[in-house]
C-alpha cells in the first residue's frame, strides 16, 4: 500500500474535484496521442484516481505508473451577499461639512449604485488582478485550491444594494470550507480591505459619502440562498437587517490589525496548472 500524506491528497482532492475530465497517452506514443478516459469520481487514500469511464465501467490510474492529464471542470459563480450601510456627510449653506453624518442603509444607497461600484473597482490593487482577495489569502489548502479568486462588488437585491463577494469556485465547497471562507471574507470585510475602502470619501451630489461593508451590530455574510431563498429569516422592520446576523467569529469586534489596506496574512502561494509530476499532467 502506497503511503501518501494527508497534505498531498488534500492538495490533489482540492486541485482536481470530482467531475474533472481525464484523458490519458502512452509514454512511447511519438504524437503523444491523448486518449478520453472518462471522469473522475474520487481519489482514494492512497492517492490513486478513480474514473468513471463512458461506457460505465471504472479505470483506476496511479501516479507514476500511467500516463495522464486532469483537466479540473470550469469555475462556478459562488455569491455571498453582505449589508451595505454609509455615513454621508453634507455641506451646510456656507459651504463647511457638517460635524455630523447621516446614516444611511441600503434602500438609500440605491441611487448611488454607480458611484460605489467604480470607487469598489478602484479600491482593488494591483496585486488582486488574478485572484482578488484570495491574493491574501497565505495558506496552501484545499479552499486556497478551490476558491481561484474572490472580489467585492455590488448588487441590488430585494429593493436595497448590497455588498457582494463574487467567488470563482472549482468544484464544490464543503460545509466547513465555506464556513472558512465566510470567516476570511468577513474579516476583509471589517479589517483588511473594508476597513481602507470606508475610509475613501466618495463624491456625491451634496457631499462626500463613506460606505462601510461590515458594521458591529446585525451583520451576517450569507449564500444567495440563505439570504434569499424560502427559508430566509425575517427582516427587522426598523432596519431591515437580518435579525439571526452572525458575527463570524468576531464577536462584534474588529480583529487588531488595524490597518488601512489588505491583510495579507502571508504571502499567497497560487498552484499553477500545466506541469508534469510523477506522470501527471495538470491541465
């Protein structure tokens, strides 16, 4: 029996989902002619692949003694939808701003839908050009391989606009991956990137406006489904934010990073597609 790590078979189960297309070609082949074997179903403990072949039949290849490529299905769009408040701060008639600032949810965001979108496009940095958030994300696991990027855009839902994190996903996220990447995105949202993004001013007619992606009180970061589907919990009438708000782990608070731009918690270590190892091609 082949004695694989746990590391290298969570790195392998989350690089190549079930679902993933198989081709293989002989060593000895001069046009290296690839053939389909089938699609993949899982991989077992030892690190071997199992696939399910067209005509129902299942092949099992083993690294280093086949021949193969695993070419990971498309990215799918994963949303998780977060409430959008602002502090809108207004010239008084001489001309000075106002000590004080309005509060404002997403129902009165909505006329300002564009604006928060461009200055959410010029808040993303150089360094997030291919994978957004994950760019900071600093560890190489099995969300890290499925997650490809994540970035904070908005959308208008159910007459109110919201922040969104616009996920690319492979495969599919387990119950306690999506929790994690929940926890990561919440603590963007109120540390890292939200905290530099709310203190940009935004021009708008009458004054400048500071749009705040987490608050402390009744703030949840939830699926499109959880937010919006038939067992979505009710509304408060006073401020229309889900009563159940979860903190993700915060408690309220804000972590202590306290800094103006992204946290990069380590530098992000991309797996990159399109080497050849132990006699397979990642594709």
């Amino acid at each position: 029996m082949q004695d694989v790590s746990k590391e290298w078979l969570d790195f392998l189960r989350g690089q190549f989902p079930a679902g993933s297309r198989i081709q293989t070609w002989k060593l000895d082949d001069p046009r290296n002619t690839l053939k389909e074997a089938g699609t993949l179903e899982h991989i077992d403990d030892e690190g071997r692949f199992h696939v399910r072949q067209s005509d129902g039949g299942e092949r099992i290849l083993t690294l280093g003694e086949e021949m193969f490529s695993v070419h990971p299905p498309e990215p799918s769009l994963l949303k998780l939808y977060m409430p959008l408040t602002a502090s809108f701060y207004a010239r008084n008639e001489w001309g000075d701003w106002d000590e004080t600032g309005e509060e404002w949810d997403g129902r009165t965001l909505l006329d300002y839908e564009g604006s928060i979108l461009s200055a959410l496009v010029k808040n993303r940095m150089p360094e997030e050009t291919e994978r957004g958030l994950m760019h900071w994300y600093g560890k190489q696991d099995s969300l890290d391989a499925k997650v490809r990027s994540a970035v904070i855009t908005a959308e208008v839902r159910a007459g109110r606009l919201w922040g969104v994190a616009e996920c690319q996903v492979i495969g599919r996220l387990s119950p306690e991956e999506l929790t994690s990447l929940k926890g990561y995105l919440s603590g963007q949202a109120s540390d890292g990137w939200g905290e530099g993004f709310e203190q940009r001013e935004i021009q708008v007619d009458g004054g400048e406006l500071y749009v705040h992606l987490w608050q402390s009180e009744g703030w949840s970061i939830q699926t499109e489904a959880e937010r919006f589907g038939p067992q979505q919990v009710q509304e408060s009438p006073d401020d229309g934010i889900p009563t159940e708000a979860q903190h993700s782990g915060f408690g309220g608070e804000r972590s202590s990073c306290g800094m103006s731009e992204p946290c990069p918690q380590g530098e992000a270590k991309d797996i990159k597609h399109g080497t050849t190892m132990g006699g397979m091609a990642f594709g």
